[in-house]
C-alpha cells in the first residue's frame, strides 16, 4: 500500500481506490491468520513440517465490492 496517494494531474485523490488498497491490505492479512488459525502454526514453523497438513500454496481471486474489484487478493 502507497503511504502517500499519488494525485493525479488535477490534484484530487481518488478515495475509491484508496479504499480500496486498505480493504485489499486488510482482507490479505485477514486471511493469512485465519490459515495460521485452522494449520494451528505460524508460517515457517518447525512444527508444521510433514504434519501432513502444510501450507503448500495459494492463489490470486478478485472481489468486487461497492469500491470497485479488488484484484490479485
């Protein structure tokens, strides 16, 4: 997430999508706990290996909501 929001050329800040970078941030972090939560291990830990039950990867979706799709979540 930008610190800073870039403006555009007429110097107004597009709120939508900064809205949108914070719910992207939120739900990104929301779901990496809610997997370290059900695996009961944090990411990297000793006791995770060959539990049989491993992060073994993910992938991007989208989500659309009121503020416009949120891509790559």
């Amino acid at each position: 997430m930008k610190s800073i929001p870039e403006k555009p050329n007429n110097g107004q800040v597009n709120f939508d999508d900064m809205i949108n970078d914070l719910i992207k941030n939120f739900l990104e972090k929301l779901l990496k706990s809610e997997l370290t939560e059900f695996l009961n291990y944090d990411k990297y830990e000793v006791t995770g290996k060959n539990s049989g039950n491993n992060r073994n990867g993910n992938y991007s979706r989208n989500f659309q909501t009121k503020y416009g799709v949120i891509e790559n979540l």
